[in-house]
C-alpha cells in the first residue's frame, strides 16, 4: 500500500515538474562546469527537507564526474544546518532560510568566524490547495487568518472555504490546515512573512516533510497547505497571490520570483564553514561550483524549482573565495 502510494506520489511529481522544465529555461550565460583534479573524500549534507531533492539530484551529477567521492544527504529540516556545521558532522548545511542570529553567533563561539552563505536556486514558497478547489486568488492577510490564531495582519479569522470567498458545495466546508514541523526552514519563513510572526493555529497539522503536506492537500478538497514549489504535483495547485486583501495578485512563477512581485519568493541556501583567506576544501567548493554551474542550474529546473541569472550564480561564487 505505501508502495503504491510512493509510486503515485512520484509520477504527480514527475508530471509537475516536467511542466515547470518546458516553461522556465536557465540562462545561457551560466558557465558550464568543468571538472578538475584532485576532487575526492567524503562529503555530507545536513540541513533542509526543501531542497533534500535538489541535493540528492546535483550529489548524483557530482558523483558521476567524481566517482571517488562518497557523499550523504540528510534532509529533516533547516534547523539541523547550523548544529551539524558546528559539530563538524556536515561541509554543506541546505537552508530555505538564512541562519538566525543565534545561529551564526554559536557557529562562530566555535570557529572565529562567521559561516558562509551560497545561494543556490530560488523558490516561490507556494499556498497549495486541492486541485479542484475553485479559489481564485488569496492575500496574505487572508493566509494568516485562515493559518495564525494571533492574526497579525488584523483580518477576523477564516475557517470556512466561504468566508474565503469559495462558493458552491465547498464554502460551508471547514478549511483542514496542513503544514510544516518547526524544525523547518519552510515553517520559519512563513510564520515570518506570511503571519508576521504570529502564532500558528493549533489546528495546522504538522508534516515532517514537503511531500507529506502535499500529498495531504492533494488528497482531501477541503485542505490548504504551504511548501516549496519543487513539491507541487498535478493533485494541488499553488494559489495566486496578493500582498494585502485587494492588491494585485502574482501567480507563483519564474518571472514574478525574477521580479520580486510574488510576496514569498526567497533564496535557497547552502551554508558552508570557510575560514576567511583561505581555501575551502576542494570537495566541497567543487560541489558548490558544479551547483551554480549551468548543469546545476539544469537540475534546479528538473526538480521544480527556479535558476539563479547567470549575474546572480557569478555573484555566489564570489562567496567562495
């Protein structure tokens, strides 16, 4: 049965981010990676369940120019980044969000310097509903009424597909919560620029991961979700978007990310150790370049999410130096 139901999972994700890949083309400019020698050990990854695909994806590309390097990826949550780059368990901590305050001051208590962050792709965090629900459009200041119980954005609470404007069978139909566990960068990001860091519902049911909180939506017409939209499968769709109740409203795409016009477009991070005037270790440089290289930027597009500008990649790589 879970068998089957993985199988499901994976072919409405294939579907999904095939669409995405005939839509959104990377930038001619990207460099294209040139291997080099000397490349070769271990390489581990801990940190983010968004981008535990794409990590998976570009460890495999890697590997195939470099057959000698052995490397792990772990993917239960943004938070478990800045542990792991600490202890030294991990080279590459993936974050959906930047390393807070905390974060970086306990990192550099114990390196002397600060940690190094690479942005690697961009991803319109979507507000995913069941694909057969027939809402048009929400605003965040309706998406925090429907997922916060301290309501920041000062609009009465929504419960009901109705009071968000649904009509039909679905408008006297309480709206089911799906969401992310507070280990996620993802839950991170949207109780900061969605709930204005407010409170979450009690009622949100949280998932260990993306897939799950897509697959709850996709399975239940009365459900409202949030993730990356690398996760997006042919089950949901991701809900246009507005700022404040009765602006203009931005689909979730390429050139609204571009644009910086969709409200929850963000950066995807790799979080590395680099002690400032010196080299990095040449594995975990050459993973970066081959990520922000135009075959890394390919892979970003396969795994449904949005490639960094060739200006942009450049700018990154300046990181690592």
């Amino acid at each position: 049965m879970l068998k089957k139901s993985v199988l499901a999972l994976c072919a409405t994700l294939c579907i999904a981010t095939a669409a995405h890949a005939e839509k959104v083309k990377v930038d001619a400019k990207l460099p294209s990676y040139k291997a080099t020698s000397g490349v070769s050990g271990n390489l581990n990854s801990i940190g983010s369940d968004t981008l535990n695909n794409l990590m998976t994806y570009w460890a495999e590309g890697f590997k195939k120019k470099y057959p000698n390097v052995n490397i792990q990826i772990e993917g239960k949550g943004s938070s478990t980044a800045p542990p792991a780059l600490i202890a030294g368990t991990a080279q590459l901590g993936p974050m959906s969000r930047m390393m807070k305050g905390k974060e970086i001051e306990d990192f550099e208590k114990k390196y002397g310097y600060k940690p190094t962050k690479v942005g690697v792709a961009l991803d319109s965090l979507a507000v995913f509903v069941n694909k057969d629900n027939p809402i048009k459009s929400l605003s965040l200041d309706e998406v925090d009424a429907i997922f916060s119980k301290t309501r920041k954005r000062g609009l009465p609470e929504i419960t009901t597909w109705g009071q968000a404007g649904v009509h039909g069978a679905l408008a006297a139909k309480p709206i089911s919560l799906f969401g992310r566990n507070s280990a996620s960068g993802t839950y991170g990001y949207f109780k900061e620029h969605t709930l204005k860091n407010g409170d979450y519902k009690n009622t949100v049911k949280e998932q260990p991961g993306s897939a799950s909180v897509v697959e709850g939506v996709a399975k239940d017409i009365s459900a409202i979700g949030y993730s990356g939209i690398g996760y997006a499968t042919s089950g949901v769709k991701a809900v246009p978007l507005s700022d404040k109740k009765g602006g203009q409203v931005f689909e979730a795409n390429y050139a609204n990310v571009l644009s910086g016009k969709y409200p929850l477009a963000r950066m995807l991070y790799i979080y590395v150790a680099k002690k400032p005037g010196e080299p990095m270790p040449k594995v975990v440089e050459e993973f970066l370049k081959f990520a922000l290289s135009k075959e890394g930027q390919q892979i970003v597009v396969k795994d449904g999410y949005d490639p960094l500008p060739a200006s942009a990649a450049a700018e990154q790589l300046k990181a690592l130096k």
